[in-house]
C-alpha cells in the first residue's frame, strides 16, 4: 500500500511544487530532479523493472538531458528546466516521451506568448506590492518553463504504467 501512495503522490507532488517554485523564485532546486530520480528507482524496483526496461528509461533520460544541456549552453533553456525534463523523462521512457514532449510545447507556446502579453501591460497597483509578480512581470525576465513542464508531466503522468499498477480497490470506501 505504501508504494502504491509512492506511485500516485510523489511524481505529482514534485511537480506541482516545480512550476510553483519557478513561477515563484525562477529557479527550480537540484533536489526536486535528485527526489524525481530516486523516486524513480524506488517505483521501479517496487514495480520489477527488467535491465531492458531500466536502459530504455534511462535513455530516454539521457537523451532528454544531452538535448536539454545543448538548449541551457545556447541560453534557450534555463540548468533547472532541463534537470526537470530529464527526471521526468526517466518517469516516462520513451512509451510516453513524446506525450510529454508535445504538452510541454503547447503549454511551453501558451505559457510565453501569455507572458509577453503580460509584460506589455502595467501591473494594477494592489498585485504590483508582490515581488515574485514584479519580478515575473519584468521584461528582462525569462519564462518559468517549469510551470509547462510540470502541466506535461501531470497531464501524461495518469496513463504510465506507474499508476496502472496501483490497486485502487485498497483504496476504496465502504
């Protein structure tokens, strides 16, 4: 049962608490990817992975991270987001890899070009005394990925095998 709380709570909870931090602070903690990896390898020996299993889901990892390390050295990309989407794409492999890929972009799309509109306008006085708004506000100031990588994430998270191994009926009421 207590794997079965690991499985439906820990992915969730780490990336909610990733897109919050980057909306926030604009950075997103070194621990947040080291708990997603960990947690990844505790579902994964709770759930028998084979070495196959492991080395597509490590690729798929790898992959991510070598791609997302070339976005953070050109600028495009900030160190945290690409920490991020690496962990995630451990979770996911490459059954879901472009899933997720796809979610982050549209929402990555949605998410800057709702920004640059922000940016545009004034902030009304009573939200401009917060200084997380402000910073989020200022031109110079690059776009909280982590939020869009979170939203992907979550959105893809409900169909990984993570959560069809769950048994829900211990979790039933009555």
């Amino acid at each position: 049962m207590v794997i079965d709380l690991v499985r439906l709570f820990l992915f969730p909870a780490l990336m909610a608490f990733a897109a919050v931090s980057d909306m926030l602070t604009m950075t997103i903690s070194n621990r947040v990817s080291l708990l997603l990896v960990a947690g990844f390898v505790v579902v994964a020996v709770a759930g028998g992975l084979g070495p196959q299993d492991y080395l597509q889901h490590a690729g798929a990892g790898a992959i991510v991270l070598a791609v997302c390390f070339f976005f953070f050295a050109m600028g495009w990309m900030g160190g945290g987001d690409a920490k991020i989407a690496a962990a995630v794409a451990l979770w996911f492999g490459f059954g879901h890899l472009l899933d997720f890929l796809l979610y982050v972009s549209i929402f990555g799309g949605a998410l800057t070009l709702g920004l640059l509109e922000f940016r545009r306008w004034p902030l009304p006085y009573p939200l401009a005394k917060q200084p997380w708004l402000l910073h989020l506000h200022h031109r110079d100031t690059g776009i909280p990925y982590g939020i869009a990588l979170a939203l992907g994430g979550l959105i893809v998270y409900p169909n990984t095998m993570w959560i069809r191994m769950v048994d829900l009926s211990r979790f039933a009421l009555g």
